[in-house]
C-alpha cells in the first residue's frame, strides 16, 4: 500500500498504486479491481485522484498519436502533460485553447476536471475544445465518445472527475499563434468594486485575471491587480519590442523550495507585507500594453519548485468556488471580510470571470470564481465552513478539482439536479460501485 496526497498534501490516505504502461492493460485492470479511480500527475489539490482502494497510475501512458496542422486536431495519451504538447508545438506555432494556473497536468486530468483558464469568460473550458475521447467504462470495454457519438457519456465524463471511466486517449483543438509572447495589460484596482469593474471592462479581452490581496481591510478591501492579455502577434513585436525573438527562451525553473517550511512562516504579518510589495510594484507597472512571455504569465508559479512546501508539513487546502452573477458583490464582499478579519495567510488569491460550464457536472457558471490557498489547520478548517455557508447562501459551488474537505450538503446544494443525473449514469454503465475515489466516497457520489 501507498499513502497518496493531492498537491495540497491534505488529506493524505493509503491506496495500492498500480502504474500501466500500455492502453491495453486498463481494460484488465478495470476488471481485476474495484474501488478504483485514474490519477494523472498528482495535480489536483485534495482526494478526487486518489482510488478509495487502488489507484491507476497513468502518467506512463505518454504517446503522441496524431496531428493534423491544418486544423490543429491533436490526439494523445491521457497521461501526456500540457507542458509536453506546449513545448513540442509552439515552436511551430500551436498552443492548447485553454491552460491552468499549472503546466504540469496530463491531458486525462485536463478533461477530468474540465480545467479552466484565465479566458473562460470567452472562450470555455478545457472540454469545450476537447473533439473526442476514448474511455475504458467500469466493465472494461473501451468506447468512443463525443458531442455525436454517447454524447450524455461524453458530458459525464468531461468534468466527471474520472468516475465515469479511465480516459485513454483525447483528441483536442489547439489554436494557431504567431509568437510566445503575451501582450499584457495591468490595472490597479483600489478595492473590490473597482476590480469586478475591471474585469467586466475586460470582457473582451481573451486571457483576464485578478490577483486579490485578501489581507487587505476597510477601504482598500479586495484591492487587486488585473493582468489582461492576448497573444502577440509579430506585429505586435514589432511596436512594442522591435527586435524580439517571437518565442522567449523557455525557462527551465531554477528555484525550488528543498524542505517543508516551519508553519509559523506564512503568518498575517509576512502576508501582509509581501501583499504590500507586490500591490505596489503592479501598481507602478500599471498602464499600457508590454509584452510578458507565455510562462510567467500562465504559470507563475511553475517557476518555484515544489512550492506547496511553503505551507509546511500539514499542507494546504484551496477554497475555490464560483457565485451567479447577481450574488458574486455581496458574497465576495462577506468571503474577503471574513478571511482579513481572521487574518488568515492566504499566500494566493484569485479571482476570475467564468462563462457558462459543458460538462455535465463542470465547476463553472456564469459567474465570478474566488480561489483562496489556505494552511491546513483546525482553525482555516472551521473558516472554511464559514465560507461554505457564504458560498451557499449566494447559490455558488466548489471546485471538485481543489476540494478536500467540504461536506457532502455543500455539494448537493451546488450541483443539484446535475449530481443526481452524473449518479443516475453511474448506476447505468455500471460505475458507481466499481469506480470509487476517495473524493467520491466522501461526496456520496
């Protein structure tokens, strides 16, 4: 047996761990075992990825199978990272129609989760540019899946937190650019009004994203930073940094965190004044359009090594959840007054504009999402329920792809008619007992 953690280390629970090498072998797999789950890289933040007994291991399932350049058509293993298929098409001009805050996340963990990117607002979901999969069900046999062919499995299946099947292999639309350069855009927001002003100003801009300073109290409650961007083209070189390669040099990550940090390191006072700084240099950056490589502004934080450390041996836990349109100022207002006046050290606070989801039980509506990084302690732990009345009350939900710990009313309060429906297919294709995650169990799923 293996004692597995998602990458929020919290919580952390023992399963046998098989490792496939061949697509072949799943099938057998499926029916060698129960109580069985896929895992991809070990991205998602608590226990969706970890089997209740045993746990697929599929980060071994890595081909490239093909490519159509005229219409940007890839198929691929599940277990191929987005970092792979960026490095090997960008160069020649192909970068995936929607990433994570994170690289390092397989292709299967992608549809899974329906991952959603700084352009949801315009663009969707991962599943939305996702043309068809091919899935091993809970009996074994391998099907075919899209919006044509099974189509209610496909819906299931895309954001379905691989409880509908072990997704094999995925076929996906990348989109054409000319450089690996962003043109990006930075505003300062005082306070939370003036930064939902800014994103909703942004709505026509592809990539927009909010940095909050949740520490932040009083007037300046929710001050951010807004980063809106699209992809330079070679004109776009041309104005604002003549002379620029069209792709940057890929930067290979250099720092890593190399222990557990003590617990006391992230505090209200090390927050605060690291908020403080870095409010301030975006506020002096603020202002026109400049060019920003691709890394940093997808994946900041892909340049630290290891960097769920920082939280220390206990871990963390992301509360991250999305509210309709109308309730998202009140509720914002009441999760940020909460958060600063416990004075809880939420190293990473993010907040985005969502579109309408795809997948049957996807993450998204139309809406805003509040991402919130937290140490895994008694005390966050209790916070969090507080926030999940807030969320709740305002008729929102949490991220099954980052959840660890809400309780199984929250759920159903956030997902309804849809959850009773993923379950209802579950029962039919056979899944519901065989297909088992910690997650799932804990959820009633």
């Amino acid at each position: 047996m293996t004692v597995l953690s998602g990458w929020g280390r919290y919580p952390r629970a023992e399963t046998r761990l098989v490792a496939p090498r061949d697509p072949g072998a799943v099938a057998g797999l499926h029916r060698a075992f129960s109580g069985f789950v896929a895992r991809g890289n070990g991205r998602a933040y608590g226990d969706a990825a970890i089997g209740a007994d045993t746990t697929l291991a599929l980060r071994g399932l890595d081909r490239f199978v093909a490519f159509d350049p005229g219409t940007g058509l890839l198929e691929v293993e599940a277990g191929v990272l987005l970092s792979e298929i960026i490095d090997l098409f960008l160069p020649r001009g192909f970068f995936p129609f929607v990433v994570p805050g994170t690289r390092l996340v397989t292709v299967g963990g992608a549809v899974a989760a329906d991952v959603h990117g700084k352009n949801h607002h315009v663009e969707g979901g991962f599943g939305q540019h996702v043309e068809s999969l091919d899935l091993v069900l809970a009996d074994g046999a391998e099907v075919t899946c899209s919006r044509g062919a099974h189509p209610e499995l496909f819906a299931a299946t895309v954001g379905g937190m691989g409880l509908t099947g072990t997704i094999l292999r995925a076929t996906i639309r990348l989109r054409r650019v000319e450089t690996g350069w962003m043109r990006q855009r930075t505003v300062a927001a005082p306070d939370l009004d003036a930064a939902m002003a800014a994103l909703e100003g942004a709505g026509s801009a592809t990539y927009a994203v909010a940095w909050i300073d949740c520490l932040a109290r009083g007037a300046g409650l929710g001050r951010s930073l807004v980063y809106c961007a699209e992809h330079a083209t070679r004109a776009d070189l041309d104005a604002l940094g003549p002379g620029t390669p069209p792709m940057p040099p890929v930067r290979r990550s250099a720092l890593a965190v190399p222990f557990d940090m003590p617990g006391f390191t992230l505090n209200r006072v090390s927050v605060s004044a690291f908020n403080a700084v870095y409010y301030r240099r975006g506020q002096a950056a603020a202002g026109p359009d400049h060019l920003a490589a691709w890394q940093p502004y997808f994946f900041p934080l892909d340049g630290v090594g290891d960097w769920n450390r920082i939280y220390g041996p206990r871990g963390f836990v992301q509360h991250q959840c999305v509210l309709p349109k109308a309730a998202s100022r009140a509720a914002l207002g009441a999760l940020l007054d909460r958060v600063s006046r416990l004075g809880s050290p939420s190293f990473l606070a993010v907040l985005k504009l969502l579109g309408p989801g795809s997948g049957l039980i996807s993450f998204p509506m139309e809406g805003y999402t509040l991402a919130l990084d937290l140490p895994a302690s008694a005390q966050n732990l209790a916070l969090l329920a507080e926030l999940d009345d807030i969320v709740r009350t305002a008729g929102g939900r949490l991220y099954l792809a980052k959840d660890a710990r809400q309780t199984r009313a929250t759920f159903e309060a956030g997902y309804g008619d849809a959850a009773d429906r993923f379950r209802s297919l579950r029962r039919e294709t056979g899944a519901a007992h065989k297909i088992v995650s910690a997650q799932s169990r804990r959820l009633g799923l």
